[in-house]
DNA sequence: CCCATACGGTACTAGACAGTCTAGTTTTTG
DNA sequence: CAAAAACTAGACTGTCTAGTACCGTATGGG
C-alpha cells in the first residue's frame, strides 16, 4: 500500500505509514465500530501512544484511511481510459476491453471493501460517503462517457444521448457483480461471467 | 410492522411484538454495533429482562429482526408483477409501469436500510447475507424475467435471450438510484429521476 | 380464585474500549 | 554530542455494554 522503498525515510514517516496500511486493512475488514485502537497498535507494531501521536482519535485515523484509500479508485478510472486506447480491433472490441477492465477493477477486493465501507459507514460519515461516491461511481461514469464520445467520433453507431448511455452501459457492466461481492464477501466472481457481462454491456449501447 | 390490531393479544405477544418492532428500527438505522440491548429495551418500553426473556441473546435478536424484514421484498416483487398487469396502454406503457413499480420498492426507506446493514454485516453474518439476496436481488430478476416473457408473448419485441434482458432491465432501473439512497441516506430521489430511469430500462430492452 | 408464569426496576458482574499518564529508551537534529 | 522529539511498555481512568440476579408486582389459564 504505497510502501514504495524510500531511501531514508524518517523513522516516524515509517510508523506513520505502519499506523495507516495496518489500520486500512483492519477497517476494511472489520469496520469502524468492530475495529479497535489496541488492535490498530498491535497490527502496525507500534505503541498505543505513537498512534495518538500520529491521529487525534479514533475518528481521525479513520478519516486518514478512507482518504488515503479512495484515490485509488481513480487509478481504476484510468485503467478503463487506457483499456480502450490499447489493443487492436475496432469499436466493439476497444468497448469489450473498457468494460472488463471496469469489472475487475470494481471487483478487485480493495474496492470492493472499501465500498462496503462507506455504505455502512454512510449515516455516521456522510461526508466520507460522498467523497467516495465522487470519487468513483460519478467519476467512472464520467470516464465512460468520455470513451464513448471516442468511439462515437471513431464512427461507432452509439446513440445521441451519451450520458445515458454511459450510465447503462456502466450499470449493466458492474451493478450486478458488486452486489455480488458485497452479499458474498469471501467468493471470487469467475472470468466467464465478467467476460459476459461485459459483452452485454457493449451490446446494450451498440445499437440506438 | 405487521402489527395488526389483533383483538386479543396476550401480553407476552404483544411484548414480544414491541421489542422485534423498537430492534428493527435502532438496528436499521444504527447497524448491529451500533444499536444496544438497554437501548432495545427502553425504546420497547420494557424491562431488559423481559428482552431476553424472548431472546436467547442480541444475535438472536438481530436474526429475528432481520428474518422479520426480509419477507417484505417479497412484497415489493408482488408489487412489479401486479404493476405490469394493470392499467391501460401498450407493452411499453405496461413495462415502464413495471420499472416504475420496481425502482419505488427499491427505494423504500426501510428497503434501503434492510440493504445496508445486509452488506454492512456480510461479513459477521454471512447467511443473512446470502438470505437478503436471494429474497431481494434474485427474485425480483427472476419476476422481472416473467413479466418479460409476458410481454414477448404479447409481441412486444424484446432479445431471445429473458435472462440477460431482465438483468440489464433491472439494473438499468434501479442499481444507480440504489447507489444514491446508500450513499446519500438522507436525501430522496425525486420522481422526474425515477420517471427518466424508467423510460432508460425500457428502451433498453425494447430493441433487439 | 390461585398459582405458575411473565413482568418491571434496578443493581450487579465481567469485560471491552477510548484515551491518558508515567517512566525509561532510541532517534533525529542543530 | 547534547537537547528535543519520538519511541516502547504497560498501568490506569472512566465509560459503555452484554448478560445475570434479585425481588416485588401484575397477568391469565385451570
């Protein structure tokens, strides 16, 4: 989780980072109420008193996760943007690949966690809520409808109205498996039924 | 809640009643955690002696609640099926009447909160999970699949393939406004957003 | 009408948990 | 190299919570 072999981090900088990748990972799992401080300090080998030195509360550290966790779902952003430029094959092809890097990016167990999160958390932290949203579904629509003005333009028979259509072709692509991973947390969704439902969200915007 | 001004309850019933009442509302709104047993106790208006004189424990409590609220999306389906059958005008009328019917269920607000705390403690309680599903999502695909095939039967030109369509149909209508009422728990959609979903799932499905 | 059963109220046990404090050690930095 | 700052370990406070015990009162079937 970001632990990307700096040279001479301060030892402080490190526990830092112990403190945040221990905490996600418990949170993730766990929740907000169902994860405790003691727990948090065991985890990252750290002192009670060094994560009180590192975040106020409780309350802080939470925040500091569910922040440093969410832009990671614009990473999955631009893997769907990079899915349709790569690869050969046309319109309906370059579609295909967007849709199913949209899949398993949604799917990958990060997120997926992450989203049951910000759900459960919802009432008590709507302003995490709302951040999360922002920052992936309403940014991955976004990024959809971006790539369909490409194959538009690319001559691609979509129809006018390219919001909607984004909005379809993203909720037929991944609604179904979310549910899936957030009712089944411990299953795995195989390759063949995200291959289909990518083939089903293609075929839903190809013809207007 | 299924409290049906029977003529002459027993008091323990009607305690048992009041207690299964007070739990579900502090559990869907607070979450599992979040709620406790002498909050149960003082919203029922009853000692907490006499919860647990109902029930073993607050697991057994929460199972009960949650038993309780699952049957009500079996209504909610009724309420799709009866949608498509009545009123005036054309398949396509029909079928957004159905949609209509299925993204308001959808909405309600104890089915929002029933959906939340399912995933909010999938993990904790992973049969209710899988129970919540297969009641809710499942089903509701499955009643979707048969008004469908009623339609097709009445010549409205819908894809061969039922399954698929009533998935995309599905999720066409409702999983973005379910993102929003999970995320945003305090806000209503309004009725203009409902009405354009409607259309979207129908002309999704009414061109194969 | 009577007795088993359920109720209310309240006090209690036992443990978990957030957050603080102390006292001594290590790391950073000027 | 010395002072400042960050670390460890663990005890400690106050609060909350699940679940139990006690005891006196109300309900309701036989």
């Amino acid at each position: 989780m970001g632990v990307t072999l700096e040279r001479q981090r301060t030892l402080s900088e490190r526990k830092h980072g112990d403190i945040l990748a221990a905490a996600s990972a418990l949170f993730l799992r766990q929740g907000y109420r169902g994860t405790s401080m003691d727990e948090v300090a065991t985890a990252a080998k750290v002192s009670k008193q060094t994560v009180y030195k590192h975040f106020a509360d409780k309350e802080d550290l939470f925040r500091a996760i569910v922040a440093d966790s969410t832009p990671r779902s614009g990473a999955i952003v631009a893997g769907v943007e990079a899915a349709y430029a790569s690869g050969a094959g046309g319109a309906e092809r370059a579609l295909e690949r967007t849709a199913r890097a949209l899949i398993d990016g949604a799917l990958l167990p990060e997120a997926t966690a992450l989203r049951r999160l910000a759900i459960a958390e919802a009432e008590q932290f709507p302003d995490l809520a709302a951040a999360y949203y922002g920052a992936g579904p309403l940014t991955g629509v976004g990024a959809i409808m971006g790539v369909l003005a490409q194959a538009r333009d690319g001559g691609a028979p979509l129809p006018t109205d390219l919001a909607t259509a984004a909005h379809d072709f993203a909720h037929v692509a991944v609604s179904g498996l979310i549910d899936l991973a957030l009712f089944f947390p411990s299953q795995v969704v195989p390759d063949a039924v995200r291959a289909e439902r990518a083939r089903a969200a293609v075929a839903v915007v190809l013809r207007a």
